[in-house]
C-alpha cells in the first residue's frame, strides 16, 4: 500500500463510528479514561500524535496510559492491532462493528444518574447553546482573540461575584471547557496565562457551589484543580486564594486545627496586604476561638482587621473571590460567641448586618446564629431561640450547609425546653442539609 494512502485499523473503526475528527476522538477518550481512571482523563493524544497513529507513521508502541485507554475502546483489540495497517482486500475481524465494552456502558450509566441535571443541562442543549462556542474555539484555535480573553475574564469575575447558587453551576462548567479547550492549542504566553487564571476562578467558583451544597470531596477537587491553575498562571494572590476556600472544609467541618495547619505556614510568610491574607488571618481567628485560646484569637482578629484596613480601594470587591469587612466582622462574631463574649458578640452583630446584603450571601442568617450560640451561653435560652429562630425563617438562606452547620451546633447547646425551644425545633427540622449523593439542581445555562 502506498504510503499517501496508509491508515490503520484504528481509523477504519473510528470512521465507522464518525469519530476520526481528532475533538470527536478526544471526547470518547475522555469518556473511557473516566471509566478507568480519572487521573487519565485529558490524557488524550496531541492533534500531531493522533495523525501518526491514524496513518501508522509509529516508530514505537505509545505510552502505557494511551494503551489502556485504546483496548478500553475497542474491547478485543490489541494495540499492536489497532496501529497496524489495515488492507480493505483481506478478511479483517476488525472491521466488524466492535461492541462496547459491558463494563464501560455500567459505569457510563452510574456517571449519568450521578450527575443527573448536570447531564441533561449540558448535553441537551449542546447544539443551541454551544454551538457559537465551539466554532469560535476553531477560529481562536491558536491565538485567541483580545475580546474572546475578556469576555471569559469578565464572566468568570461575574460567577465570582456573590456566594454562587447551584444554577450558575452550568455557566461555569460551559466557560471552563471553553477555556481547556482553548488550551489544549498552545496559545501565545500571555493569552496562555490569562486562559489559565480564568480557569483557576472558574474552578473557585464550582469548588464553592459544591462546598455549599455539602459535596466536600468534590470541592475539595476543585479547590486542587483552582491551586494547579493558579501555580501555573504564576499568580500568588489567586494561589491565596484558593488556600483560604479550601480552609472553609476543616472550618466547617468542627476540624480548627486542620485550618491553622492549612493556613499558619503561608500567615507566617505573610508580606504586604491583600483581601486573601485578611480572610486566611480571620479564618486562623476562628480556628482560635473554636479551641478556646482568646489571646490567639484577638491576635489573628486584629491581623485580619488591620490587613483588610491596608488593602487599596479597589482591592476588595464583592463575593468569594475576595474577602469584604462584613465578612471579617462576621468571622469576629461568631469567634466571641464561641468565647462567651456576649457584649463583644453582640457589637460584631450589629456591624455585620448593618453593612451586609442578605441577597448576596448567607452571612445575615450565620451571624444571627452566631448571636443566638452566645445567648445561649449566657443562659438567655428564650432569646437565643428567637434569634436563631429568625436566622432560619426571616433570611433567604438557601440549602448552604454553612447554615445547616451552624443551626445544629446552637441546636446542641439547648438543655431546656419551653414554647421558644419548641418553635425553634420547628423551624430547624425545616433546615435540611443538601444531600451529597446528588449534585445541586441544575437549570439549562444562560446565554
């Protein structure tokens, strides 16, 4: 056979499953690498690799992973087989439509009912909703556009900009693939860098949602996924960034000397002054005061306080990708409640709800719990039920498990009953922490 027209049978049998396109061949890759192992996945072959093994142009048998992958997706198939050369003139098992593996379509069908919504909202409405998308990734292929840049950038700071509910979950994932796509052609170093600090923000942003919806391990793969970008990108701020939300897991999770594990070593490096570090000091001020050390937690609350009070104006901005005053004075809040500092709790109270948006996050209900822990303390039980029990009813708090959390530590510090206990337990049955089997409710992404 004429070398021009030399293929192998791996393409035969792509071309009969109208796969041979090298992002058609990627695609189903991924889907098997998942099957196997998910540290494979985005493994798949470079466009000029992909060529040679479609043409046989092989000098040695591919590396071990790209095997595995292989006979996953043509199950009775070698390797050796598939890159062979294939002669149309001789009888060829492997033309013959090869069946996929059982093994495979049991885990494709677990991943689909694990995702659910999330599979529905973005395979569906591929076609209409991506389809600008995906032929803008063919003309930005190797040098993306100035306005394509900005326009990821300023949706990935719009996403950022509040405590993200479970539907911007769609918008994020759709930007996010955009931009691995994108990167998957190596673009000119700025543009590479700028795609890739997008890409850490967007997987802030989905590490959140999945925090507050009570997915921990998987934010916790998020925060990873957002700490590898951000180390990439060469930014230190969004490094601290990522450190700062992943510290949210052990902070809700009853767990405060994992947070002063996970953020003491940077603090103590700490220069200069920057949102990121104020949260880090004010998130170490919590771990303090959940372990009863007063000192400790005036130390970090004022470091948190002063290095906010030292950002520059514009250095500060609304929702989780930075860190706001109400959000310092929340964390103060709750650590004198945690104190018994009733009077000292109840100052942070009234300065938190006095500056914070209750549509923008679930602070106002956190910090009325915080008040209403304190209450208890000092014996106050029939107030502290009615403040928590406001926190629950008055606050549009959504299903945040930072909410469910917190509801059930005040609920532990009860020891009497009475008509306000009793409305108060009313109210906290009605609180429901947000199942971690399933993911959050999904709606079809915006355009």
């Amino acid at each position: 056979m004429p070398m021009s027209s030399r293929q192998t049978l791996l393409k035969v049998l792509l071309m009969k499953r109208h796969q041979e396109t090298h992002r058609a061949f990627c695609l189903e890759y991924d889907k098997v690498a998942r099957s196997i192992d998910r540290h494979l996945i985005g493994s798949s072959p470079s466009r000029e690799a992909y060529g040679r093994w479609l043409k046989g142009h092989l000098k040695t048998k591919p590396q071990a992973d790209h095997c595995r992958v292989l006979e996953r997706m043509f199950p009775g198939h070698t390797v050796a087989e598939l890159l062979a050369p294939y002669d149309p003139g001789l009888k060829n098992p492997g033309v013959q439509e090869s069946r996929p593996d059982p093994r495979e379509a049991a885990t494709n069908r677990r991943e689909v009912f694990q995702l659910g919504a999330t599979t529905m909202a973005l395979g569906l409405t591929e076609g209409i909703c991506r389809g600008p998308d995906l032929f803008e990734q063919v003309l930005d292929s190797n040098n993306v556009g100035e306005a394509r840049l900005l326009y990821l950038e300023n949706e990935a700071d719009r996403l950022g900009r509040t405590v993200p509910p479970a539907d911007l979950l769609p918008d994020a994932l759709l930007h996010l693939t955009s931009v691995r796509e994108l990167l998957t052609h190596r673009q000119p170093a700025q543009a590479q860098r700028r795609l890739t600090k997008v890409g850490a923000k967007l997987s802030i942003v989905i590490g959140e949602i999945m925090f507050c919806a009570n997915h921990f391990p998987l934010a916790r793969r998020w925060y990873g996924t957002a700490a590898r970008a951000s180390a990439e990108a060469g930014d230190g701020h969004l490094a601290d960034l990522t450190l700062a939300s992943s510290a949210l897991l052990p902070t809700y999770s009853s767990d405060p000397r994992s947070v002063l594990a996970m953020v003491g070593p940077r603090l103590e490096q700490a220069v200069g002054a920057t949102p990121a570090l104020a949260w880090m000091w004010g998130l170490a001020a919590l771990a303090h005061a959940s372990l009863g050390d007063r000192t400790a937690f005036e130390r970090a609350n004022t470091r948190s306080r002063n290095t906010l009070e030292r950002c520059s104006a514009d250095a500060s901005g609304p929702g989780i990708l930075s860190f706001q005053p109400e959000r310092q004075t929340f964390y103060e809040a709750r650590g004198r409640a945690d104190l018994g500092d009733l009077d000292g709790t109840a100052d942070a109270v009234t300065r938190t709800l006095s500056s914070s948006d209750a549509a923008d996050s679930n602070d106002p209900a956190l910090v009325r719990l915080a008040y209403a822990c304190a209450l208890a303390k000092a014996g106050e039980v029939e107030e502290a039920c009615r403040f928590a029990t406001a926190a629950i009813r008055d606050t549009p708090t959504g299903q945040s498990i930072t909410v469910v959390v917190r509801a059930h530590e005040f609920d532990a510090l009860l020891t009497s009953g009475g008509s306000a206990t009793a409305d108060w337990r009313e109210a906290l049955s009605e609180a429901r922490a947000p199942d971690p089997r399933t993911l959050p409710s999904l709606s079809s992404p915006r355009t």
